[in-house]
C-alpha cells in the first residue's frame, strides 16, 4: 500500500518586534508521521534575517530554541519536490500536539513589520 504524504499548513502573525509568539497546533487525528518541515512567510526578508524558533512535536523536542529560520526555509531555485527540511525516519505524531515558539529578533537588514509566519508540515497519513 503506497503512502499518503499530505502538506499541513500552520500560520501565525508576528505583530510586535520583539515580542515572543507561543502557539500550539493540533494536527488532524489521522497524521501518522511527520516527514518533513518548511518555514515560509508573507514577508520572506524578516523571517530571513529576524526569525528563530523552537519546535516540538508531541512532546519531543524536533529544533532546539533559537534555531534559525533561514534554515528552514527554501529558495524559488529549489525543485517543489524537494523544498522540505526530511525529519530523519519521520516523527511519530502521538498526541498530534505542535508547539512553536517563535522569536523575531531586531536586525538593521529587515526592519520591522507585521509579518506572517508559516510552518508547514508534510505529513504521513493513517
């Protein structure tokens, strides 16, 4: 049986420079597997030179605080196909608990503006 691979998609606002943004996700009960990550934004620069996070996916910590943004983002040059960050043999969903929490850090390249920020998950179904 072939595997359903499907992208979930997670956004939240940065509205105040400076200010840490917590936020918890649930991912649909039927998600099996965490294959791989991508971090985008409305506002590509600011997540470039400002952002940094920490992620953990059911209770298992996947980027450590202050992991750069820009590590986890792809560049229009990469093939659709292979824009995610691989997550090794995958994360075990379990709770289907996502907790980000993410810091914008002032930088003279970008000044600040309110700016989206998107996680997207590529995900292993049931």
């Amino acid at each position: 049986m072939e595997r359903r691979i499907v992208d979930k998609p997670f956004t939240f606002m940065v509205e105040a420079e400076g200010e840490p943004v917590s936020k918890k996700f649930d991912l649909d009960k039927n998600v099996k597997l965490v294959r791989g990550i991508l971090v985008s934004s409305n506002y590509p620069n600011l997540l470039f030179y400002r952002g940094s996070q920490r992620i953990e996916i059911s209770g298992e910590e996947i980027f450590p605080e202050n992991y750069e943004s820009k590590i986890l983002m792809s560049g229009i040059s990469v093939a659709p196909d292979q824009k995610f960050r691989t997550l090794g043999n995958g994360v075990v969903a379990g709770n289907g608990e996502v907790k980000v929490q993410y810091k914008d850090t002032a930088n003279l390249h970008a000044p600040f503006e309110r700016y989206s920020v998107t996680i997207i998950l590529q995900c292993e179904m049931k």
